[in-house]
C-alpha cells in the first residue's frame, strides 16, 4: 500500500480496532496462472503477543484455499471509513478533489483448518464476534447437520506476518480542517466516523 509518511501510523492498537470494527476484509491469493483471486469475508482478530492472527474460512468450491495450501502467503486487507471531500474545504480555489479513507493491510502466511473440531472453533469465534446468542442456536441444530454443514468449507489461520495501517484525513492541510470537520460531521454515517477520527487524532484545524 502506498504510504506516504503524514497518513502511516505504526500504532498497533488503532490497527486492531480497526480490524475489529470493520471486519469484512478482501483476502487476496494469486490463482495458478499468478493472477490475483479476491474473496471477501468477515475475519476473526487475534493478539497473540505482540502479532496478530486472523481466522476465516471460503466454501469448499471456492478455489482460494487451494491457492492457500500451494502458496500460502496472501494479502487481506481491511477498508475503514471513506468518503469524498470536496475541494470547496479550501480557502483559495487552486484545489483539486479527493477520497479520504483508513485502511489496513496484512501480509498474512495461511494454514489450513479443515478438521472438523478445528472448523467449529474457527466458527464459534466469528460466532462471538458477531451474533453471540446464535451460538445456543448452533448447538441446538445437532451434530449430524453440523458435520454436514462443516464439511462444506475449509478454514484458515492467518499469521501476519508484516502490517500497514493507513488513516488518509489530509493531515497536511491544516488549513482545510475547520470546514471538513463541520462538512463530514454534518454527513452520513461514514462521514461523521471520520469526522470523529480527524477529533481523535487532533486535527482541529484554523
């Protein structure tokens, strides 16, 4: 990810929130001819020390974990908040459009779950993450569609390997702040989460 220095942050703990407040990632290999192969799913975010782990797991007829067990280093990649931001944020008017955005990338090296304990843990931790009354309801199905259920996907345990997290809110232009601030705040959902970012990290503006 290009990363110039005014958007890189190496704080591990905002690359961790972020994972976990947006966990729909894109999880990217390279198929056996080398072209790239996207899946998007939700992935679980483990500490463990001080790395990270994520687990996931692909329907069995999704060629990606394939591509995992012949090459398993990947790419998962998380997108946070975005929005447009006007050039009418500026004082003068020799401005131009752009996107802001908070995103992070994972180098990740993959190794396959595919027993079926090893599946309905995974499961349960993406249950925890996101609907954990559905846990009861999970047990209460029974063990014979449980196992038909897990049979039919194959998980994965991701070890980061390297990390970058980026949180694009024009930092350089300082002058612009003030009016972004009041402009994202009064926005959408996305925008007012950015607006919120831009307070968070002290971007008060002029």
């Amino acid at each position: 990810m290009y990363q110039p220095p005014q958007f890189k942050t190496d704080d591990p703990a905002i690359a961790a929130e972020l994972m976990r407040r947006y966990p729909f990632a894109s999880q990217v290999t390279t198929d056996d001819a080398g072209f790239p192969f996207v899946t998007h799913l939700p992935l679980h975010l483990e500490e463990k020390g001080s790395g990270f782990v994520l687990w996931g797991h692909c329907a069995k007829p999704n060629p990606q974990w394939r591509h995992l067990q012949a090459r398993p280093q990947a790419l998962a990649t998380f997108l946070g908040p975005h929005a447009y931001l006007s050039p009418s944020v500026y004082p003068d008017r020799q401005r131009v459009p752009t996107w802001n955005y908070l995103a992070v990338h994972c180098k990740v090296r993959a190794r396959l779950v595919e027993d079926a304990a090893g599946k309905d843990a995974l499961l349960k931790k993406l249950i925890g993450d996101h609907e954990p009354p559905y846990a009861q309801q999970w047990k209460s199905l029974g063990e014979e569609f449980q196992q038909k259920m897990l049979a039919g996907i194959v998980g994965f345990e991701l070890a980061v390997e390297e990390w970058s997290c980026k949180l694009k809110l024009n930092q350089h232009r300082p002058e612009a702040h003030a009016r972004m601030r009041e402009g994202y705040g009064a926005g959408g959902e996305q925008e007012k989460e950015l607006a919120a970012w831009m307070q968070r990290l002290g971007m008060e503006g002029k």
